[in-house]
C-alpha cells in the first residue's frame, strides 16, 4: 500500500475520532501546526525520516516540540511512531486537513505565486475557480519566488501548473531528448 493511502486512512481515522469527541476543529489547527513546523524545519523531517534515530527518541523530540497540541494530536503522534509510520507525521496532517475541510464543506484553493497577488486578481481567480469546480471555495496565496512566474494552483487533487519554472523545465526535457 502507498504511503499516500496509508497517510489518508490514519487521517480519516484520526477525523472521526476527533469529530465523535467534538474536538475536529482544535485538531485541525494543531495539525496545520504540524505541517507548518515540518516544512520550517528540515532537521525535523531529517529526523523523522531516519531509520537510525530510535523511535523512543522520535517521540520525545516531537512531545518537546508539540508540547501544547491536544491529546488527540499527542496520541496521533504516539501511534505512528509505534508503528514506525513517523515519517508520514507531514502527510498524514495534511491528509486531517483537507479531510477536515471537505467535512465542513470548504474547499481552499492554494494558488502558488512568485510575488502576492492583488486583491482584484485574487478576486477574479476566485471567481474561476468557484466556476470550474461548482463549490464555494476559499484562496489561499503562497508566494514562492523559485516558480519565477505565473501560478500554480491546486485545488484538493487537481493541480494546474502554468509557472514560468514549469515551462522551461519542459523546454529543458524537450531539447535534451532531442539531441
């Protein structure tokens, strides 16, 4: 089994969990925590990723840096690394809140650029994207200064790319394949 499909049932698992105890919301919040402090730290995910650290000092390096989260987040933690799945603590987070987002009928849109948007652009992207996927959606701009130019823009599952990194990467592949 995938570590995707594996990161989306303990998701799925831990949501039911949490929405049975009325705690899905500060879940939420605490597993954007997570993801956001793993994509801040490599040292983290370098440790989380390595077979040689023992689990036991896994689990005290996250209690240490999760020390405020909820019981549900810290019994989260302490089941994947007894079951040596630590490494998808980052999926498994986001797994939760897309998860959770879909359960209060909220869809976010995250569209990638290299500068911030302008409101009026924001605006019209909204409108867009509501159009295409029929929901009512939320944007969410991350600013990313390695994609040179463009956007890209994911939607759950779909992700459209049309970042100028993008295209010369293509144009990179295409002449190269043909030399």
């Amino acid at each position: 089994m995938s570590d995707s499909r594996v990161a989306v049932r303990y998701a799925k698992a831990i949501l039911d969990l949490a929405i049975d105890k009325k705690e899905d919301t500060a879940l939420e919040k605490d597993m954007r925590l997570v993801v956001e402090t793993i994509a801040e730290h490599g040292e983290l995910r370098d440790v989380l990723g390595s077979p040689v650290v023992p689990a036991e000092v896994k689990k005290s390096i996250l209690s240490d840096v999760f020390k405020n989260i909820n019981e549900l987040g810290k019994g989260l933690i302490n089941l994947l690394v007894d079951k040596k799945r630590i490494s998808l603590l980052n999926e498994v987070a986001a797994q939760y809140i897309r998860l959770h987002e879909e359960y209060k009928g909220e869809r976010v849109a995250y569209v990638t650029t290299a500068v911030p948007m302008s409101s009026s652009l924001e605006n019209k992207l909204l409108k867009q994207v509501e159009k295409i996927t029929g929901e009512k959606v939320t944007l969410e701009n991350l600013v990313d200064a390695d994609i040179l130019g463009g956007f890209v823009l994911r939607v759950g599952d779909l992700q459209y790319n049309a970042s100028i990194a993008n295209k010369l990467d293509k144009i990179k592949r295409e002449f190269t394949n043909s030399i």
